[in-house]
C-alpha cells in the first residue's frame, strides 16, 4: 500500500466517522429514533415546576394540550431578551382569538434578581398571555438541563454581573415534546401561520 492509498483511506474513514457523529447529534437533539417500532422520546424539554410573576405554581401541566412558545432570558438583558418578547408578542397579537389556544412562556435565568415581582413588572410591557417563570437556582438549572439551554453568569468589573445565554425560542407541541426552533427572523404572517398549525 502506497502512502498516498493509506492517507485517502485514512481521510475517508474520518469523513464517514463524522456523518456518523453528525447524524447521531441531529437525532439526539430531534428526539427521533432510526429503529423501526420504537417510541419517540423528546430530548428537549420535560416535567417542571416553578413559579409565576404572581407568585403561583406553575407546572409543565398547566400548558398541557397547547403548543406553547419557550424563550429563556432575564429582565435585565439590554437588548436580546426584550426585542425577542416583543416579537412573540406581536405573533400572538396577529393570531387573535386563537392566541388563546396556545402559551408562551419567559423562563428567567436570573433567579437571583428576577424575583415574581420584578417579572410581573417587565412582562406588563409585553402580551399578556405571556407567562413569567421563576424559581430557585437548582430548579432554573433542572429546567434549563431539560431544554439543553446554555446560560452562564459573567462577573462585570463594578462588582456587578450579566448573563450570557443561547437566544433561541423553542415551539413546542400540544404533548409537551420539541417541535423545532421557532423562527421570528420572518415575516410576521409565517411565523403566525406556522404556530396556528398546533392548534
């Protein structure tokens, strides 16, 4: 065997170990199983319970038989957080009556400061059908871990702090189970029409 043969065999078998690699992250993210007959378990998402900007209880049955919209943020992100609320607002404002139908829900990943008063405060500029949650920092953790959402406190030099975390709204069905990413980079009338299709 030449050392040219033996280089292209090493670079195939590299190419055809990272489609593997590639196609089991795809189906572990998608929650789909390539095996015949077998139930379908949703990598994103799950049980949880937390805590409303009213101070009440609210679980993951409270949005069962709806689709429902999940975006994680905190109040005191300066631009991301609020442009996103705003979007989903103006989803749920252009489906009318049947914006009842359907949920969405602003996890916080500041549990430190965004207590159910401060959220009650920030999401009476938005849609009221939006839900603010909240809890202790192990219960955002488990919530989090269960949506595979990236969030991260950063120390600021004043002694202060920021969170850095994924921006990424998640549609999720009337079962509880991951849908997709829910895209707002669209015309308003798509991304309305995609979520009445849960309905």
């Amino acid at each position: 065997m030449t050392h040219r043969t033996a280089r292209i065999l090493v670079a195939a078998g590299a190419f055809v170990a990272g489609l593997v690699l590639c196609t089991a992250v795809v189906l572990l993210v998608t929650g789909r199983s390539g095996v015949p007959n077998m139930p379908q378990v949703a990598a994103i998402g799950g049980p949880f319970s937390l805590t409303d900007q009213d101070g009440r209880t609210f679980t993951d049955q409270d949005v069962k038989g709806k689709p429902f919209l999940v975006f994680f943020g905190y109040t005191n992100c300066p631009d991301f957080c609020p442009t996103t609320m705003f979007e989903i607002s103006e989803v749920l404002k252009k489906l009318g009556p049947d914006a009842n139908r359907t949920r969405a829900l602003f996890i916080t990943v500041d549990p430190e400061r965004d207590t159910p008063a401060a959220l009650k405060d920030y999401i009476s500029s938005f849609d009221p059908r939006i839900t603010a949650l909240t809890g202790d920092p192990e219960a955002i953790a488990a919530v989090a871990k269960s949506y595979r959402a990236y969030y991260k406190r950063v120390p600021l030099k004043d002694g202060g702090y920021t969170m850095d975390h994924m921006v990424l709204v998640y549609l999720m069905g009337k079962d509880g189970r991951f849908v997709s990413r829910f895209n707002l980079n669209r015309p308003l009338d798509a991304s309305a029409a995609e979520l009445r299709k849960y309905l």
